[in-house]
C-alpha cells in the first residue's frame, strides 16, 4: 500500500477509511463501490463513517485532493542549472510517480472523469511546473505536445506494466519525432470525404447499439437501463436479449463498435501519399472532427476505463497495432527513440487533445493548435532548451 499523502493528524481511524477507499476504488469502479464496502475492507462500522465525512463522494474528493497535492511537491522538487536538466528531473518525477503510486493514480484517473475540477488543477500545475522548467510560459499547444505524452506514457507504465523508455520520452520533447520532415497544411487539412457516421439502424441489432451508445455518453453506463435502451431503439426488451446475454455485453460490444467505426474514418480520410509528419497531423485532425461530432464516443471509451478495463485497453490495443502495421521507424523517426515509447506518446498528445476539445471551453483554433503540434512532432523544444537560461526564481 502507498504512503497516503494525509497528514498524520487525521488519526489512524480516518487512515484506516481512507486505505480502505484507495484499496477499493484502485480495483473497482466507483459506482459499485458503496460505504457499507469501505466501512467492511476498514473493520468499522457504518456510523463510524459520517464522523468524517459526509459521504463517498467527500471522501474521493479528499483522496483526489491530497494525491494532486502530492504531485505537486513532487514536481515543485525539480531543479538544475539549464533548461535541459531540469526537463530531465520533470519527465522521470512524472513517470516514476505512476510507476512508485499506482493505487493513487488508478483512483485519481476515475476521479478526474468523474470530478472534472481535479483534471484541470492538475493540468495546471504540470503546467506551471513545464513553465518553471523552461523559464517561460507555455502555450496550450506546447502543455498538450508535452504533457499529454508525458502522462499518457506514465499512466501506461505505471498503471499497465509496459516498457517504456523515461529516456525516448526525454528526447521526444526535447528533439522532436521526425526531424528530418515537414508538411504541407493542405495536405493536413484537406476536405473531409468519407461521412462521419455509418447508418445507424440497419437492423434492430444497430438500432440498440445507436440507441445504447447515445444514453451511455449522456446519462453514463449505470444510470441507463436495458429498458430505456429498447425504448429509445423502439424495440421489445426481449429483442435486446435475441443480441446480447447482459448489459455488460452490450457495452463491450459498443466499445468495439465506437473504436472501429472511429479507426475506419480515420483510415479512409489518411491519403496514401501523405509523409509519416502529415499522416500523424492529419489523424490528430481527423479524430479531433470525429470527437466534435459525436461527443458520445470519448464519454463511452471514458466510462470503460473503469467499468470494463479490458474492452478499454483492448480499445487503444487496437490503434497500437495500426501503428504496427506502418511502424514509425521505417517513415523517419527520430535515431535513438524507441519506438513504443514513441506510439504511446503519440496516442497520449491524442487522447488529451480529445480531453480538451470536448471537455474545456475556450479551446481556440484547433487547426493552429495541431499545426503548433505538428511542429513539435518535428522539432521538440529545440528552441526552448537555451543551456545558458539560469533557473527562474520563485
């Protein structure tokens, strides 16, 4: 079990809830854990519960809020004399929290879906944390460049065991993936062709998967039943079940459903001749547009994290073996970077650049922000890594 980052004031009976909530929430979905659960896991009874808080939503909250707290002081512990050292110190501090907190990390990753605050907090201490790194500000395409595969690649190390190099992801930000590439913009950006959606209700079969895929993403998996699902289907309940043994089923088979029809858009809309630069650039387009157009999507994979770990895993399994396919290295990737740390970051700059379209307001031009993405992916910080640059105060 992890050092929780709560004071020792809060006395061994509340250590023992809190312990108790991380063991729980770490290895089940938030929705089916109940106080009556924790209070068991703890040795206490019920009652004992509400001296301390008022209930479970409070006391994720808590773990939420000391666990940031804790990444915080790890990040505020970064130092070195030039902007390339303490870059270093930033990305292992990053990945190695995941690595050495995974319990606190899997509850944090179902906490900032659910308590979308904490995600913007903590956005904005790694971001004020890259800032101090570099000596200056950074814009929102730089903290989703290297944020977005910084955190991805610890998540991925920490919280599923992969290999991944902390060294390729220095080098990634530091140098960029393709330094030898450039692009076009309208080859990047080039008219959308094949539409955005299949026909939904080719049969009774498509017409509960449109029908279930809508209520997950607005309502969420647990508040949508198999009843209201054939309701808005306009079928019988018992057809629900001529397809689909249970509930869970169904959402996995929408899981696959969402992951292919996305990978299939993207696919037909990537022209053959485009460099390896561009057809990363465009895909960033690509998925930003499908994401825009049918919100849904990111809250049903989203949801899954938690709820059905292995359809989700298996949801961005089936993009790493896209990139297995047409590997990286043999289109320009950088000498030196390994190149599953490179699809990973790849994914994360992906999936956090979702995360901001559809959850942030204010987002600004998407194009120019994947443009300054695009760049990134070519050069990396180069022109922010002056050696000379003293460590800013304060």
């Amino acid at each position: 079990m992890p050092e929780l980052p709560i004071p020792a004031p809060a006395g061994k009976t509340e250590r023992r809830i809190l312990e108790s909530a991380v063991r729980l929430f770490s290895t089940k979905w938030y929705g089916s854990v109940s106080v009556a659960e924790i209070c068991r896991e703890a040795g206490l009874s019920n009652g004992v519960f509400y001296r301390y808080y008022a209930n479970k939503a409070e006391l994720c909250r808590s773990i939420l809020a000391a666990t940031q707290q804790k990444i915080a002081d790890a990040v505020e512990e970064v130092s070195g004399a030039t902007p390339r050292e303490r870059l270093d110190q930033f990305v292992r501090i990053v990945m190695d929290f995941s690595l050495y907190h995974p319990d606190l990390i899997a509850v944090f990753r179902e906490g900032q879906y659910r308590f979308i605050e904490y995600e913007r907090s903590l956005e904005d201490i790694y971001q004020r944390g890259l800032s101090r790194v570099l000596g200056t500000q950074i814009n929102a395409a730089e903290s989703v460049f290297a944020l977005g595969g910084i955190r991805y690649c610890a998540i991925r190390r920490g919280l599923r065991g992969e290999p991944l190099d902390p060294d390729s992801v220095l080098a990634i930000i530091e140098r960029g993936l393709f330094p030898d590439l450039g692009y076009r913009a309208d080859r990047v950006f080039a008219d959308l062709l094949v539409p955005l959606y299949r026909n939904a209700c080719e049969g009774a079969r498509d017409c509960l998967l449109a029908a279930g895929k809508g209520l997950f993403g607005e309502r969420g998996f647990v508040e949508t039943n198999i009843h209201e699902i054939t309701d808005a289907a306009g079928l019988a309940v018992g057809t629900f079940y001529t397809y689909f043994a249970s509930k869970d089923a169904f959402y996995a088979e929408v899981i696959r459903q969402t992951g292919h029809d996305m990978r299939r858009f993207i696919a037909s809309n990537l022209p053959a001749d485009l460099n390896r630069l561009e057809r990363e650039m465009r895909g960033l387009w690509l998925f930003i547009n499908y994401l825009q157009a049918d919100v849904s999507c990111y809250h049903v994979v989203r949801q899954a994290e938690f709820i059905l770990p292995r359809e989700a895993d298996e949801y961005y399994a089936a993009f790493g073996r896209g990139y297995a396919k047409h590997p990286l290295s043999a289109d320009g990737l950088a000498t030196g970077v390994d190149e599953r740390t490179a699809v990973q970051f790849l994914i994360g700059v992906g999936h956090y650049l979702g995360i901001e379209s559809v959850l942030a307001s204010g987002t600004g031009d998407i194009r120019d922000k994947i443009e300054a993405i695009g760049r990134h992916y070519a050069g990396g910080f180069t022109e922010r890594l002056n050696p000379s640059e003293p460590l800013p105060q304060g």
